[in-house]
C-alpha cells in the first residue's frame, strides 16, 4: 500500500501543534525521541522530522508529498506549492520593526535605510510593490538584535504576541503579511497519495468545524420555543424535543464559536433557561 510522506517542523510550537491536530484526525504516529522520522500504527503516513525552512525544497523535489508548515515560510520559499487547507493556527504576522528611539513610523521612512531580515524575498516584493527601496541585510537568527548592534536601521521578521519585539527595544510599523499553519502539497505527488491527502482533508474539515462550533442545549417554554429557534443557526435546523413537564421543551442546536456569547444573551432575553454548552471534537457535514 502507498505510504504519504508528510513533513513537519522538527521542534517548536509549530511541531507541537501539528502532531496534535494528527493525533486529533485519529492518527497516532510512533515517535521516539530524536527521531527524523516516524511512521503511523493506524494510517498509511510517515512523518519527516525537518527543519522548517527546508520544506518548501522537499515538496518541490518531490521529497516529501505533503507537509503542515508556516504559510510564511511558503510564501518566501515555495510560493508555487499549492495549500490545500488553512490550519488556524501558529499564527503570526511578518512585520516590519525599528527601534523604539527611530523616528521612522511607515515603511517610506526606510527609503534608502538597511532591513535586516530572514526574508528577503518576501521583503524585496513588498518593497518594489510599495515603490520603496531599501538595503537588504540577510540574517539567519536573531534578527531582532541587529538594529541595537548597529548592523541595520530596521528588521522584517515573524511576529506572534509581540513580547520579542517589546524585549528588543523596537516597534512595530508595517505589517507585510499575515501567516497560520497551513496543509501543503508537493506538484508530484502521485494520484495514490493525493487520495490519502483527500482523506486528511476530510477529517481536519471536521475538527477545524468541531474548534471553532459549541453546542448548546436549552430548556425553553413551548410558546417561547419559535423566538428561539429564530435566534439558533444550527446546522440545518435545531432539534427540539418535549420534557416530562407539560409546556416544556429542550431545545439543542450548534452555535458558532465568535458568535457565542451574543447568542446566549438573546436566548436568555426570550426566555430560554437551563443553558447548557458542550464542546464539539468533530463536525462531520
């Protein structure tokens, strides 16, 4: 039987959060410790342990068929892999950065001035696309250093929380892109293995469903039963079922995980009580 290849970041937050939305897809993957690769007990996969910014070269070469990386590090290195689904999360935007003290507050400001970054491709079309030029200083490490030993006047990097750029002395003050962890195809992958990749689309469809979904259950009077149902989006419609006491009714329905809190203020405003809210683990459409 055909095997996928599939490639994730050797450590980090990244690894930790793929091999735990594949343990959540049903897939339970024998790793030992220092392993560079590891194959699935329950699912024709093996796992690549490698460094992140390898991978776009591993899919093109046809190395590995599919891996979950940063879309930043595609867009810098692999801009002609295709995504076959946005994960939701590791999520992160590559920014623009000076020190604290520059009087630089846009990308114009840098006209001219040195950019250290670990992403000059990405930073060179941002530039031409802004009508900016800048000196480019590549770095592959600490780029966030650079600005205070002197080497640069500003940086491009990936930023999460901020802390790092807070630490460094250095402000934020362009935002090129925004980037999450996504699922990511080699061009040859062969007509086998693009089978196994629709079957792991299938079933990160319904967990990323199940993340982002609650699902409510309510006790409700029968003659306030309709104005609820109105408010509930539910999946296709809500179930309501009667209750032993006469007049009664318990009303279940799906609620959206942004939408949550103003739903369950209106449900309670018309009458429902008795609310109870469950996560979902998947969501099979």
């Amino acid at each position: 039987m055909s095997k996928l290849k599939i490639a994730v970041q050797k450590s980090g937050r990244l690894h930790d959060d793929s091999m735990k939305i594949l343990k959540e897809i049903g897939i339970s993957i024998d790793n030992g410790k220092d392993q560079l690769k590891a194959s699935a007990r329950n699912f024709p996969l093996e796992v690549f342990y490698l460094r992140n910014g390898d991978i776009p070269q591993y899919l093109k070469d046809g190395v590995v068929d599919a891996a979950i990386i940063g879309e930043n590090v595609l867009i810098e290195k692999g801009n002609d892999i295709t995504i076959v689904e946005r994960l939701g999360f590791s999520k992160c935007k590559v920014s623009i950065a000076v020190p604290k003290s520059s009087d630089a507050k846009c990308l114009k400001d840098l006209e001219g001035k040195r950019i250290a970054t670990s992403y000059p491709n990405t930073v060179n079309q941002f530039l031409e696309k802004q009508g900016v030029k800048a000196n480019l200083h590549i770095i592959n490490g600490s780029v966030e250093i650079a600005p205070n030993i002197g080497l640069a006047d500003g940086i491009c990097d990936i930023v999460s929380s901020g802390s790092t750029l807070f630490k460094n002395g250095l402000k934020e003050i362009e935002v090129l892109l925004k980037s999450e962890a996504v699922l990511a195809t080699s061009p040859k992958i062969s007509a086998d293995n693009q089978a196994i990749i629709d079957k792991i689309q299938f079933r990160l469809k319904s967990v990323l469903k199940g993340r982002q979904s609650k699902y409510v259950l309510l006790n409700a009077p029968n003659d306030k039963v309709k104005n609820i149902i109105d408010i509930l989006p539910g999946m296709k419609s809500p179930t309501v079922l009667p209750l032993a006491i006469e007049g009664w009714s318990s009303v279940h329905s799906v609620i959206n995980k942004g939408e949550f809190w103003e739903i369950i203020d209106e449900l309670k405003a018309n009458g429902a009580e008795s609310i109870l809210v469950c996560p979902i683990e998947n969501m099979v459409l």
